[in-house]
C-alpha cells in the first residue's frame, strides 16, 4: 500500500519542493509506500511532521543522484551512454525516482532483500526488479550492469559477508563498467572505540526495524581495507578511487572500474552547499524576517545566489555578509565564517498560508534547499527563537567566546609564565652585572690608590731631578771656576809640555 498520490499533489509543498528539484517536475513519481523505513526515519526525525519528513526524504534522494551524475558524467560522458543500471539496496526508491528522470525504467534495474520495496518499484516506476538473498552464495544473476550503485549497503555489512557481497557486485560489471559503493569511514566511530588491527569495525546496531542486525548492522572500515578487498575481488585488475564523505558530507564513496578511461584527476566532484533558517518572525509592522546562515565548503566554491521565493515566484535575493563563529567552529573551518545571512519579505508580498522556499546555490551550480514549508508552519517552528536569533545560537556563540578568551587567557599565561621565566633570567643577569661592576668600581679604586701613589712618587723623583740638576749646575760651575783659575791654567800647560816631550801619557 502506498501513500495516496492525489494526497502529495495536492500538497503544495511538496509541489513547490518537486518544481525545485525534479528535472521534469510533471512527470516526477511522488507516491511514497507506507512501508518504506527511509520516509519513516525521516519522520520520526521531525516528531511527525509530515510535510518536513517528505522534503528530507526527498531531498536526500535528490542529494545521491547529484553525487553518482557528477560520476556518471567523468566516465560516460552522461547518464545518456549508460545503458544499464542497477540500484543495489535500492529499499523503496528515494533515488531511483530520481534516476529514472535520467535513464528511461526499462534500463534501471533495482534489487532489495525487501519483496515489497521490489514489487512497488517495478510497479509504479516501471522498472525492473531482482529480489535480493540473505547470504551472498545465493544471489545468482545472469547477467551484467554497465553502472551499479551500492548506497548505504556496506556501511552495515559484518566482516564475514563484506568480502563476499562485493566479489558479487564486482563480477556483475561490464568490462567497461563502474562500481559505486559507499561505506562509513574510521573516522565516524565513537572516539573511545578503537579499531580493530584488521580494518573493519562492527557493531549490531542499525535504524532497520525488520533486519538481524547482526546481518545488518554498523560497520566502520579503514581505507587500507577497503582498497585490499578490491584488490581481491579484482585480482589486482581492478582502479580505484575514494570520494571523501561524497554522499551526503557523510558516508565515503568508492568508485571501482577496470578500465580507466578518464584518469580520476579529471573527475572533479563537489558538494552541495548547506544552510539553515535560524529565525523567522514577523515583525511589529507585519513584515517576515528571516535569519539564517549559508556555506559553501567545496574548495574554490562559494555561494553565488541564496533565493527566497514565495509559492514558486522569486521575491529576494541575499547572500552571506556577516560572520557566524558557531558555524566556522561546527565544520572546523574558517570558510563557513563569513556565513550568516538576514532578510525581510514586505508584509504585502507574503502571507501564512504561501509556501516558502529558501535555496543556496554554489558556484558549481549545485543547489541546497534550506527551507520549504509555509509561511506559518515555519514561524510557528522558530517561534521560540527571538528575533534577533535563539538562546540556543546566543548560548553557542557564547560558549565559542568563552572558548576563544579561554584560549587567549591560556595564551596570556603562557606569555606571563614566559615573561616571569625572563624576569628571573634578567633579574639574575642584573644581579651578575651588579656584582661585575663591584668588582670594576673596587679595581678602579685600586687603580686609583695606585695611581695617587705613582703620582706621588713622579712628583718625589721630580723634585730629586730637579735637586741632581742644581748640583750639576753647581758643578758646572765649579769647573768653569776652577778652569779659569790660574793654577788650572798652569797645570794644563805643563800636561801639555810633558805629551810634547812624551813623558806623559792620556
């Protein structure tokens, strides 16, 4: 049984949602099974809300499509050169709805362990069904896929049976074919789990209602796992290449062919962009205010339009222009900083009952719907935000502050410890240098003392000089004296007769 389609044409959320989303919005398959565990996740997500269940819902399958096109496109050129498809773990069709807006149903082939998903796919799509097994020895099928996606399939698969499914999907491709598989990385395990020294991690725990979880479970591998199955099931034929968290900024997404036509440096793969509408009131002069915030986390990409329309009729037009730290801090990058946004609708251009729409579109010409619902079903949700934003927000740009001083006060510490570490070292270079000139001030006072006594020996020399000298001036004189005298002069007579006469000698 499945949800009546009158019911969802009818409403016009979701028809402002499809004519947002769907590639041929008229032609696009609404109907929802009853029984579909994705749509009922969804809506026990929202306590209930049916009309914010169904665009999460469908929102999601629009999400995958994007991711697998932007593949598609790197090895076949378009979704045109693929002649086969096969949707493994399909459940009840949140993407092949999608899909088939693509590929026409008689080349897209769907396979669940779920009959029912099967048989309401094959029936209201039009597509083909294979009804999957419990164990993978006993999934037989005659014949090959040119492209198969395995979306949220291994991420819950035990040890024994991962190997196993995926030599069963490989050897269903074409020579020239793609496999794409997504699985939960290491990185998304609780922090005190460690990870086993095989790669692979799994726990019994699963949304599933119906499965055994310990068939169908969690499991978180390792990338050097992943890459040694392949190699495996391959025997060593097989390239492969990793997409971080390429579904849904979550899951990881392998891709696996045989025959690398393009080299993986050309398949530029980008993420939506993301956002959110914080707040919306109306204000004392009826007019709607809207607060929100939008990013782009692609590298180079950025938002280029965020749109508000009203029942599918552009209205405004805003971008980003003031910071969010909450939000920088939440993707652990400074990119998403500059993300917050805010409007307001003329109280004349928007009334309750009007379906709303808010969408970002990035640089890459990928679109995130932040909001579709109505007016007051949106106002009626964010009432217990203020105008200005919620306590929650005002508590978490808070908590960042706090933690921003804290880094800072920590820092100043660190500074002050420093500071205090080289006011001891200068304290003690001061108390060396102090020492230092003792020792200089009490060497230059011996020096003077030293000094004071030569000067006073140089003036006692001096005055003895001078004593010598008036001696020998007086000797001098002497001398003179007696050379003139006339004895002196008789006597150098008669040495000078006897050295004539040489009887005297010098």
């Amino acid at each position: 049984m499945s949800e009546s389609n009158l019911d969802l044409v009818q409403n016009p959320v979701i028809e402002a949602f499809i004519r947002e989303q769907a590639k041929f919005p008229e032609d696009f398959k609404l109907n929802i099974c009853e029984n579909d565990e994705m749509y009922l996740f969804a809506l026990s997500n929202v306590k209930d809300d049916r009309d914010r269940a169904l665009v999460r819902y469908y929102s999601l399958g629009r999400r995958i499509l994007d991711t697998v096109k932007q593949v598609v496109d790197w090895h076949f050129g378009s979704f045109e050169n693929v002649p086969s498809f096969l949707d493994f773990a399909c459940g009840y069709g949140r993407f092949t709805r999608f899909l088939i807006q693509e590929i026409p149903p008689e080349q897209v082939w769907v396979s669940d362990i779920y009959a029912n998903a099967v048989k309401f796919q094959t029936e209201y799509f039009g597509v083909s069904g294979i009804v999957s097994t419990g164990k993978p020895e006993n999934y037989l099928i005659d014949r090959k896929f040119d492209c198969i996606l395995a979306n949220s399939f291994f991420s819950h698969m035990p040890e024994r049976t991962f190997t196993s499914w995926l030599q069963n999907l490989y050897d269903l491709l074409t020579p020239n074919g793609i496999l794409m598989f997504s699985v939960h990385d290491e990185c998304l395990r609780a922090p005190n789990v460690e990870m086993p020294a095989s790669g692979i991690l799994f726990s019994a725990l699963s949304e599933s209602q119906s499965l055994d979880k310990e068939e169908y479970g969690t499991t978180y591998v390792t990338e050097k796992f992943v890459r040694e199955v392949v190699d495996k099931v391959s025997a060593g034929k097989a390239f492969v290449h990793r997409i971080e968290k390429g579904i849904c900024r979550f899951q990881d997404l392998y891709v696996v062919t045989n025959q690398l036509s393009r080299d993986f440096s050309e398949l530029k793969f980008n993420q939506h962009p993301e956002g959110y509408v914080d707040v919306a009131a109306f204000t004392n002069k009826e007019n709607l205010y809207l607060e929100g915030w939008a990013a782009d986390l692609n590298g180079g990409g950025k938002i280029e339009d965020l749109q508000v329309l009203v029942n599918g009729e552009f209205v405004q037009r805003c971008e980003p222009f003031y910071n969010r730290p909450d939000v920088a801090g939440h993707f652990e990058t400074d990119v998403a900083l500059q993300s917050g946004w805010n409007c307001y609708l003329p109280k004349n251009s928007v009334a309750p009952q009007d379906v709303l729409t808010v969408k970002a579109i990035n640089n890459y010409g990928l679109t995130w719907i932040l909001e579709t619902c109505t007016v007051q079903s949106l106002v009626r949700q964010k009432q217990s935000r203020s105008l200005l934003g919620s306590t929650q927000l005002k508590l978490q740009l808070l908590e960042t502050q706090l933690a921003a001083a804290k880094i800072e006060w920590e820092q100043s510490q660190s500074k002050l410890m420093i500071t205090e570490t080289q006011l001891e070292e200068s304290h003690t270079k001061l108390e060396e240098s102090q020492n230092q000139l003792i020792s200089v001030h009490s060497q230059l006072e011996q020096a003077q003392s030293l000094l004071v006594s030569l000067q006073m020996q140089l003036e006692k020399t001096e005055n003895q000089l001078m004593n010598v000298k008036q001696e020998l001036q007086q000797s001098q004189c002497r001398v003179v004296a007696m050379e003139s005298s006339k004895f002196w002069k008789l006597r150098s007579t008669w040495f000078h007769v006897r050295r004539a006469i040489g009887l005297a000698g010098e």
